[in-house]
C-alpha cells in the first residue's frame, strides 16, 4: 500500500485550484479550530423487556468546553484549576407511527450534565483531550428521529440523526456493528472502550468489530464487506474493495450477553456470560486492519446469502477513517509542499511545486513514501513528525514579526527536533541568549526585541 493519501483533505476541484495558491497555514489553522462533538447510537437487546436498548454515547473536546477558574481555597479541590458544566439533551421522536410522532411531541426526553475539571489552561484548550459519557433510553422498535443539543455556557451544539432503526430482534434481517478501539484480538468474555467518534473510526490504528445478528440462519453465508469510496458533493462512487471476509464458526461468539457501561470514563462495550439469560445472543468478532487503510471515506456491509443463492444487505454503514490530531499543513497540499523548504535543496524544491495538482500530488507522495520506515502501514511516522514540528515551532516561536517557522529557533527545530537539554542566560548588560544541546551540536541563539525574538548567533 501507498504511505499515505490526502484523499479528503486537498483542495481537489479545477475551481478551487486558484483559490489553492491563496491557502495559508494561518488560514488552515483558524479552519481546523473548530471543536469536535461526536454523537453515536447503538442499539442493544433487553432480555427481560420487548423493548432495546438505545445506548447514545458521545465525545466532547475539552476545547469545545466553556471553563471557568476556581476561587482559591483551602480546600483539596485547589487542585483542579478550571471547571466547566457541559450538558448533553437528547429530544426522541417516533417517526414511522403513532400520534405522538405526528403532533411533534417528543417521546422522550433524556438529559446528562456533569461538572467537569481541568487542573491547566493547556488541559482546558486541548484539543486532543475528552469528555466521554453514554444515556441511556428503552425504546420500543421503531423509526424514531434523534435530536442531540450539547451546551456549555454560550456554546451549542446540534445534530440529529433522522429515521433511526431500533430492529425488532425477531427480524433476522437486520443486524448492528460495533466499533472496538482495540488493535487486538478479542476473546469472550471481555470489555473494551466503544471507538466513540461518531461514525468514524481513527486513522492508521486496526480496531475490533463486533456484529450482531438477531437470528443467524444455518443455511445462509454471511460476508462482510468494506469498499472505500470518492465522495463529491451528491456523488459517491466506489474505488476499491479493500475488506471481503466470510463469517464462519471461529468467529462466532454465543452464549453471552451485551452491555455498555461507562468504566473509567469512557463508554465500554462488553460480552458477559448468560447461562441464566432466557435468550442468548450471538455475536461475531472480527479484526479490522485499518492502519493499512486510506485516510478516507468508507462503506461496510454485512450481506446475507440464502441457500437459494439470493443476496440481502442485513446492515450497512459509511464512516471516515478521520485523523483527529492530523498536522495543520496536511490540510492542503500546496502549503504542505511550501513547508517542505526546510528540508529540501533549491532545485528539488522548485522541482516539487511545479505543474498539475495531480504531478505535484504524486511527487510527494513518492518523496515521504521513500522515506517511510513502516510501509506496510498507511501512518507514515516520519512524515507525521516533521509536519508536527512545523505545528510546533508555528505554537512555540511565533511572534508579531513573524510565524515562528520562519524564525532562526523554528527552522533549527524543524530539522533537528526537540533539543536534548536547554538553557537561558542572561548575561549583564547583554541580551538574554538561549542554548540548545544536541548529542552533536549546539545553537546559541541571542533575543532580539525583548518579545520572544531570538536569532541565531553561533553554531558549534
């Protein structure tokens, strides 16, 4: 497999190909800031009711979150510097029947608010960090329309997912998949986190899948199916069969019951034993080998095959695989060349922003794919981490002068990373001067203006 992709993340249309030269890293940082919510819904059978379970669970970024700073005070609760009070409502209407779906009054109304803590200001922005939580609500099957308001303050967020299907288990012809954030195997009974990112997985990692058939036919062959898909404003076209697998007995899993509980602040998904249980559920598990696939779009199927030979899709779902901490330049393919120049000698780099989209797409991708030291993986590790320094120097250096990958400090970071030891003097009637010490070398650099400007004065 090819490194890496920027199937969803280059500007692709000819229409959009000038606008491309305008595209800047500040501009595609502002676009990346906005905070992610993640709703999801799965279903899950109740053995003692003729209702299901609808289990929704959700992941907030901290940096969605409206903190506040606490007073000081003696107490323990010093500690924990920052709070916010987010709160979670979800509006459920039936919408295939009944009067209370035609009049537009909800059938139920489920609320979760929690007060949540942050013990730093970088803890409270972070946009790699979450609150994950579940509700939980007992539905009749049905169609029903979901309504999700998640709040913080002056913030909000909506979603809404439309004609959900809470199957009746006695329909053998539908069925539920589970997303396992787990790269490994799994053997009931067990417990592990649900993926929690909407209908998404995470880009580069493999994960777990659990499926659930309410009524598995002897007689038939089930296939699981995963094609990757072009996805363009209406259009969405097939590009290639990445996943086929037949399910058969060694996968399956019976004699156990299915929960979702909330274990160390995270929804989990989990398999315990049912002996006592009056209906048994079965399961399949399977491993998905997501990290040799594209950052792209998706769609998996489980398809039934009846002995007759007729063939019934029994449950189908588009996700992404969404790189959630991806490095600003991979935005855009023109500013991820032009970030390049630290690296690249005069004549490569004009080399590399010549001609089509397309030609400079494919050159460079061949230049990380040279120097992928995982090429069995799409996660290219190397170029992963120089991009990071780009993002780093940008949070790290950046002045009223000028971004901090243009400063003498960002482009000795951009080539050698993170310095082994760093020290700051402050010699008298001299500017202050910084050191770094690397295993081979070492770069004193000298402030300038007095406001995080620093040039570099000596290299040995």
């Amino acid at each position: 497999m090819a490194s890496w992709i920027l199937v969803l993340f280059i500007l692709s249309c000819s229409s959009a190909e000038l606008l491309a030269q305008r595209i800047t890293y500040e501009s595609l940082r502002m676009r990346d800031r906005q905070p992610n919510v993640f709703f999801e819904h799965l279903v899950l059978p109740d053995p003692a009711s003729d209702n299901k379970n609808l289990y929704t669970i959700f992941r907030i970024e901290n940096n969605f979150l409206s903190y506040r700073r606490y007073r000081d005070t003696d107490s323990p609760e010093d500690q924990r510097r920052f709070y916010a009070e987010p709160t979670v409502r979800l509006t459920i209407r039936r919408s295939d029947s009944g009067e209370s779906a035609s009049q537009g009054s909800p059938d139920a109304i489920r609320t979760w608010n929690e007060t949540i803590y942050a013990e730093t200001f970088e803890q409270a922005q972070s946009t790699t960090s979450f609150v994950q939580n579940m509700i939980r609500t007992s539905l009749a099957p049905g169609k029903y329309d979901i309504e999700s308001t998640t709040s913080s303050e002056n913030r909000s967020r909506r979603g809404r997912a439309s004609g959900f299907q809470v199957a009746d288990t006695s329909n053998s012809e539908i069925a539920y998949f589970y997303f396992l954030d787990t790269p490994s195997e799994l053997s009931a009974p067990f417990e592990a986190p649900l993926m929690n990112m909407g209908r998404n997985v995470a880009f580069g990692r493999d994960h777990q899948l659990a499926i659930w058939i309410p009524d598995i036919n002897e007689q038939a062959d089930y296939r699981l199916e995963i094609d990757q898909l072009r996805i363009r404003r209406q259009d969405t076209t097939n590009v290639d069969r990445v996943f086929e697998y037949t399910l058969d007995n060694d996968h399956m899993v019976a004699g156990y019951s299915a929960d979702i509980r909330q274990i160390n602040d995270r929804p989990h998904f989990e398999l315990v034993s049912s002996v006592d249980a009056p209906a048994p559920e079965q399961y399949y598990l399977l491993h998905i080998p997501n990290s040799t696939f594209e950052n792209a779009h998706y769609r998996m199927k489980l398809i039934k095959k009846s002995g007759n030979g007729e063939e019934s899709g029994l449950a189908e779902r588009v996700y992404q695989s969404l790189w959630l901490d991806m490095p600003v330049s991979l935005l855009n393919l023109d500013v991820a060349i032009n970030m390049m120049e630290y690296i690249l000698d005069d004549e490569t780099f004009r080399a590399m922003r010549r001609g089509s989209r397309s030609e400079r797409e494919q050159r460079f991708r061949d230049f990380w794919k040279e120097r992928d030291p995982s090429p069995d993986r799409e996660y290219n590790e190397l170029m992963v981490e120089y991009f990071r320094r780009i993002d780093y120097a940008y949070e790290n250096f950046t002045t009223p002068q000028s971004p901090g990958y243009e400063s003498d400090q960002g482009r000795v970071y951009i080539r050698n990373g993170e310095p082994n030891r760093r020290e700051r003097n402050f010699p008298p009637n001299q500017p202050a001067r910084e050191i770094w010490h690397y295993s081979d070398r070492t770069f004193v650099f000298e402030a300038t203006t007095g406001f995080g400007d620093y040039r570099l004065i000596e290299r040995r």
